[in-house]
C-alpha cells in the first residue's frame, strides 16, 4: 500500500541508538550555536516505562483509510486504531494517540516522543536496520484480472499505462492507486474507476467498460475459477505491515508479539479487517510468524533529528472540532498555533509549515505554505500564523498542516484548523408572481424531494426574446422558444427564472422558487457533461459522476438509449451524439430508500464557432457564472461551474485570493459581499499532467443607496420598540451559552428597516424585513477592526454574525426577543435594554 510504495524517506531519519552519541556531536548547522541535546530515553526501558505510567503511546499519520482515519464526527478510527485499542487492553494499560506526519514518525520514535509507530508499515529490510518490528499483523496481496482472453500481463505498474482501471470504494486498492497509478502519471484521473460492488465490476470488465481490476489475491482467485476473469498478474505491490519500534525495545515488542498471538487465536485480528478492510476471514492472507531481517547495508543517518509537539491553538480553537468556530462563505481570518521544537535541529527558513489534507474539498481554505521566520532552536517555541478564507460552500471543514524542513520532508505533530461555513439563510416562499398581459408561466410543483422531476410551462405573446434559467446560469445562453415547456430536476433550493425581452425593448422577469427537500436515498454529488453548449457534430462529450449511498443502482442515458445500466458509483464515460440537434443526458441513482436525478443537455451543432476553445488535454470549463454581475454592498451572488474531461483540481478564486479549493467539477455558492469596487472571480482547474484552464467573470459591487422606506414597511413595532441585549447564543452544534464576559452583542432593529448594533469587537450594520413572526436578516458589514480581549471574542463575533442570516421566525414575549432559524431551532435570545 502507500507507505513502502511512496514514502520510504521517514526510516532514513531514524537513528541507531548506538550510535546516537556520534551522531548528536555534529547534529547543528554550522549557522547556529549548539543548543541542549534532549536527554534519550532507553530503549530497553520502555517497557517498564509503559508498566509504570500505565499508558502507551502510539504515533500514527491519520491520512490513510481504512487503515486510519477521523470518522464522520472527527473521531480516530480505523483498522489500525482498532486494533491498538485491542493491543492496550490485552496489555492491560490505556492508549494515547498522537497524529504525526508519516515521514516523521520514525524521528518521533528516536526522540522519545512516542513510544510504537503504527500507520500500515510495509515491513523492509532495509527499515529493519534502523528500527525493530513486531511480528506483521496483516499482510496484502494484489491481484490484477482481466477478461478471458486478453493478452494483457501485469509485472510492474508501468503495465497499466493508459489503461483503465477498476478498484472497490474505500478499498486499500483505492489509495496505492491513486498514488502509483494516478499520481505517478501511469493513468490520467479519467481512467481510475471505484466501484461498491465486486460483482459490478467483474461485470464491467467482461463487457469491456474497464481493461483490469485491482484487488485482493484470494477474492481475484474465485472469480478465475469460476471462469468469470483472468489473472494478469499478483504480487507487484505485495506487503507485510508491522508495529514498529525503538531499535533495542526487546521487552516491549516481545509484549507486543504475545499479544498479536492471542488476539490472531481469539480471531479478534480477522473480526477486525473484516469489519474495517472489508475482507472476510476465509479470503484473508496469511502472515508470516517472524518479522524481516535487517539487511546488512549501512544505513544513510541524517545530521540532526527534527521533531515539533504542538503546544496550544492560538485563535479558532474548534475543541478538537465539537464546537468549530462558524464563518461566514468567503470571509477572510488568520488561524494561529504554538508549537515546540522538540528534537536536535534548528529550525531556519527553509523550514516552512504547509497544507497537507483535509476532510473536504475546500479544507485548504485557499492557505498557503509559511516558512519560518529566524531560528528556533530546540527546546525553544514559536508561534505561527496562516491567512485563510472560509470556503464558498457550506459545511464542516478542517484542515490538516504539517511542518518541514529544508528537504520538503514533513515530520512532528499535525496541526488541525476547523471551521463551520454558515449555510444561505432560509429562502422565504417567493410571493405568487404579479401577472403581467401576455406572460404566462408556471410550475406543476412548488416543493419536492432532491431528485424529483418540476416541470415549467411558458407561453409569452409578441416577444423579441425568451430565456429560461436557474439563478447562477448565464441567461444570455438559455434562449428557448416563445411557448414551451422544460423538466428540471432540483438537486438544491433554488430559483428558476423566465426573462422576457419585449419587441419594444422592456425587459420582464418572472420567478418561480422551487424548495428542495432532503432524501434518505442516494445522493448524486457530482454530474458533468461537456462540452455542452453549440459543440460540434463530429465531437464528443465526456461525462462524469459521483454517487453516494448504500446499494445505489445507477443508470446513465442518453434519451431513450441506455449508455450504462449499473455503472460503478464514480467514474467516467466518452459519448458521441450522432448528429445535429439536443441530447439530454440523465443520470438515475436508487436503492429502497428513495431515487435522485440529475440532468445535463447538450447541443449539437453544425459548426465549431462557438466551442470554448482551451489547451490540449486540459481541463473543459463548460460554465462559469457569477450572477448577478452588478450589485449593491451587503449583497450576495450566486457562482456556479461546471467542468469536464481529465480534472485533478478546482480553483476558485475571488481578487486572487481562493475562496474555494479542491471545488466539485460541478457546483454552486453564494458569496456576500460587504465592501464597494471591482470583483474578479476566477475558476482554474488543472488536468493530472498539469495542464490548466481559467475562466474568470468581474462582478462591480456599488455603495448602498438610501431608499426611504414605503409606507407600509415591513417592520414590527414589537421589535422596534426598544434596543436588545444578547443574553444566550448558539453555538452550532447543540447548546445556547451567554457571551463572553466583557463582551456586548446588542441588537437594533430601526422603522426603516435597518439593523444595527455591536457584535462583540466591532458595530455592525445591516438590514432586514419582519412581519407577524417571519423575518428575514440580510448580510452585515462591519468596521472590520480585530480584537484580542477578551480570549475568544472574534470566534464569537463571526458566529453571531453568521447565526443571523440563517434567522427566519422570531417571537417577543415579556421582554424577551427570540430568533429561531428555518428547522426552529433557536440561535439567539436577547433582553430588551435601555
């Protein structure tokens, strides 16, 4: 799997303990005065060491499902983990993990700082010199089939070039494929598929939709016996994982080795790879009962060791990510920690902390890498700060970062930064719209389930022009006839616009919303199809999907044709329409929970002119919006993309600075903007050879304009009557607590509509509209000043901030005012003041 594969570099960092004395004499650079050498502890202590403090510790770098992971709820889990947890408890002592960067975690074991390392260790001779090992606990095999029949031999990965590949979802073959296959060039992005179901793909591979698939030797066996696949080969990338640990740990690994022989009799280790590897007993390979011999080669020792321990989260501490501080879509803030120089090397400027990955695409909130500032020295602290920007889209988000060094290896302890990007407000039901002589358009639904059908019907008299679209679609490309009718499929609230071009020149909108209700059933995460729009007759279209959801039965069709039935839940197919004309392309993803639909057409024309032109084997932007193109300060609009063909990575940018990283090939966000000027947002995606294409729209935001208020103003005496003191704020996650003290949030609600106040740091001001309980609150802007008293109060500030654009209802009783947003969950309760 990925770490004798791809990540070998971490063992040569290791010291023997023999030699450590030698070694730590000439440990500094030159540019530097020695500093204290750590005092080291000794290895064949560490045993004892366990027994005494009644705790081991165990470093691992959480970046390699199933092996380890953070789960859904931010918590450690994995096959790894799991079997730790067991180990500890066979040895009757607790377990303590540390997240550390994989090519640092041999210099962890050397420094002290932890006392095994287990993160899916290939075991090698030649890491067997520099470390010790406990006998393997798990071993893998690959097997590489192909139908009956191919010529096709797999001894090395370079056999699979340009070939398509098929592994299972969430297999270890998923990660050493994207690694050795992706990665490395062998195959672009478009030719690795993921399936759920084995059978599927033995399916697939028959019908020739995938030339090999990678997986396991003892399941790769009974489809050859059964005559349904052929071996091509096994055993390029074989493994034996083990735990290591300091060279000369002789008691604790024996420990250790006693332990693995109980859980493998007990069959707990066979419960475990079945439950996270997905390997059922029976299919599992066997391990040998010895670790790997050292090779007898020197090893390369490095001049000093690095290490880093963090210390503590200096702003936007997320409480180990049950509280993240919430953040409004695109809002800048700086993320600061204190970390330790914990091992014999000083740090320079050439060491620099850097994004490493994230839960999300979007996670890297546009960081970028920070080098050191001076020297630390070790023993010594420093403090590091990184510009971030919230991601366009809402959700939970957190980053992981590493540090260093010179050499661009990454070692010490993981730094973690963890946001909530608030949500759009709750869409208020649009109002019937005012009929208008002539126009004629409605929807046969007004709210459904994501993945049902809405049809829109329109009949317009003596028009120039009719054009029918979704917020954040350009218009100028969705002309239609004067009387027609489109089915629509809503993956999201949103809504769907009618615009009118009178012969005499008067411009017409009609609006009809659509809410869009969750599903229990699948859910179809991503549909492209392009090029899409005037492509021409002799060209073809590249369509890709991802889907989620147990059991999804997926089906993609063209029309009436049928192009995939029971296509894999992530991948990628080439289509050529046969001529001139409109092609709908539908994608069906169900199982017994429910269904979800997505649609995309494309137009088939007799001529090239209007193809977006872009390099050769780049990315194909199909669309780029940002609408509306022109607004005032304090609102919002809608970017939406799409994007086709080999694609690694998507950008986007707003003035240069990244608001969305590692974006879905299809999407949309809304993006509130505070400040008066000129906005250039920006798309860039990147193929897997690193070719690239940009697309970019300017959005011009203009100063408010007072609007004296119409006589019948949207407002309530109830609320105006009196200014209002927060007492109680929501904290996104299941609590109502006082604000900090020190600190006032009020809240004004004026008869013209404006809201004001103080949110903690800084006044704010906005606007809103309430009546008979429903209320909606815009955006606010501020006066942008940043506060560091007391500790906490910018988290609290952006969180209040946010809280209110997802305000809906609001009740005033005896003094108390009462904001709830659209699922009635309250967010923020104040007092009437003086």
């Amino acid at each position: 799997m990925r770490h004798s594969i791809t990540r070998r570099a971490w063992l040569m960092a290791v010291l023997v303990m023999m030699l450590a004395a030698l070694l730590f004499a000439a440990c500094q650079p030159v540019s530097t005065p020695p500093a204290k050498l750590p005092a080291l502890p000794d290895a064949a202590a560490d045993w004892q060491k366990i027994r005494t403090t009644g705790k081991i510790v165990v470093g691992t770098a959480v970046d390699y499902p199933p092996f380890e992971y953070y789960d859904s709820a931010f918590q450690l889990d994995g096959f790894d983990p799991a079997l730790m947890r067991a180990l500890a408890q066979q040895l009757g002592v607790e377990v303590e993990f540390v997240d550390l960067a994989f090519d640092g975690l041999g210099q962890a074991l050397a420094l002290g700082q932890i006392d095994v390392a287990i993160s899916a260790i290939s075991q090698t001779p030649e890491r067997a010199q520099l470390v010790d090992f406990t006998h393997p606990y798990f071993a893998s095999f690959d097997a590489y089939l192909t139908r009956v029949g191919s010529p096709l031999k797999v001894t090395t990965n370079e056999d699979l070039k340009d070939l398509r590949v098929a592994v299972q979802r969430g297999s270890i073959y998923e990660d050493q494929a994207q690694k050795v296959l992706v990665g490395a060039g062998v195959i672009p992005t478009t030719n690795l598929l993921l399936y759920d179901d084995i059978a599927a793909a033995i399916r697939d591979l028959n019908e020739e939709r995938v030339d090999v698939f990678v997986l396991d030797l003892p399941v790769a066996e009974k489809y050859v016996a059964a005559g349904e696949a052929q071996l091509a080969g096994q055993g390029v990338n074989e493994q034996q994982f083990g735990i290591a640990l300091r060279k000369g740990s002789t008691e604790l690994r024996d420990q250790l080795n006693a332990a693995l022989a109980t859980l493998q009799a007990k069959g707990v280790i066979a419960r475990l790879a079945e439950q996270y590897l997905g390997i059922p007993a029976a299919e599992l390979t066997p391990v040998t009962a010895a670790a790997v011999t050292a090779s007898a080669t020197a090893p390369a020792l490095p001049p000093c060791l690095d290490g880093m321990a963090w210390v503590a989260d200096l702003s936007f501490d997320d409480q180990g990510m049950t509280t993240p501080p919430v953040m409004f879509p695109g809002q800048p803030f700086q993320k600061s920690w204190r970390v330790r120089n914990i091992g014999t090397c000083t740090w320079d400027s050439s060491y620099f902390f850097a994004f490493a990955r994230g839960n999300a695409p979007g996670a890297a909130m546009g960081g970028t890498p920070v080098n050191v500032r001076g020297t630390v020295a070790p023993g010594a602290t420093y403090d590091v700060a990184v510009d971030l920007v919230a991601p366009l889209l809402p959700g939970i988000y957190q980053g992981v970062w590493e540090l260093r060094n010179g050499a661009d290896r990454a070692f010490g302890q993981t730094l973690r930064v963890g946001v909530q990007v608030a949500g759009a407000p709750t869409p208020t039901p649009a109002p019937t719209p005012t009929p208008a002589p002539g126009i004629v358009f409605y929807a046969d639904a007004n709210k459904v389930t994501r993945g049902q059908p809405v049809t829109f019907i329109w009949d317009v008299e003596a028009a120039e022009a009719v054009y029918f679209y979704r917020d954040g679609e350009e218009w100028q490309a969705n002309g239609v006839e004067a009387s027609g009718q489109q089915t629509v499929y809503p993956d999201r609230t949103a809504a769907y616009n009618l615009r009118v071009v009178k012969q005499d020149g008067v411009e017409v909108i009609r609006t009809i919303t659509i809410e869009v209700l969750e599903s229990a059933g699948p859910l179809i995460e991503a549909f492209a199809v392009v090029p899409n729009d005037d492509i021409p007759s002799d060209a073809c279209v590249d369509i890709s999907w991802r889907v989620t959801g147990a059991g999804a039965v997926i089906q993609l069709t063209q029309g009436e044709k049928v192009l995939w039935d029971a296509a894999p839940p992530e991948g990628y197919l080439k289509d050529c329409p046969p001529g001139i004309g409109d092609y709908i392309y539908t994608i069906t993803a169900s199982n017994a929970e429910g269904t979800d639909t997505r649609q995309d057409t494309v137009r088939v024309v007799d001529s090239a002119l209007n193809m977006m032109s872009a390099p050769a084997n780049a990315p194909v932007i199909d669309s780029f919006a940002v609408s509306p193109e022109a607004v005032a300060v304090n609102e919002c609009v809608v970017v939406s993309w799409n994007v086709g063909g080999d694609v690694k990575t998507i950008q986007i940018l707003r003035n240069d600075a990244v608001i969305l990283d590692g974006a879905p090939v299809t999407g949309s966000g809304q993006n509130c903007l505070t400040e008066a000027g000129s906005y250039r947002f920006s798309l860039v995606a990147a193929s897997s050879t690193g070719v690239s294409s940009r697309a970019e729209v300017t959005v011009t935001v203009a100063p408010p304009t007072p609007v004296a208020p119409p006589a019948a103003a949207p407002t309530d005496p109830a609320l105006t009557a009196a200014p209002w003191v927060l007492t109680e704020l929501f904290d996104g996650v299941g609590k109502l607590n006082p604000p900090l003290p020190k600190s006032e949030i009020t809240a004004r609600f004026g008869a013209d509509g404006a809201l004001t106040g103080a949110a903690g740091c800084n006044n704010y001001t906005g606007g809103y509209t309430a009546s008979n309980g429903v209320i909606t609150i815009g955006p606010a802007a501020t006066n942008l000043r940043i506060c560091t008293e007391p500790a906490g109060v910018m988290e609290q500030e952006a969180l209040y901030l946010a809280l209110l654009q997802t305000v809906a209802t609001y009740t005033v009783k005896d003094g108390v005012l009462t904001l709830a947003d659209g699922s009635d969950q309250t967010v923020a309760i104040f007092t009437a003041g003086n």
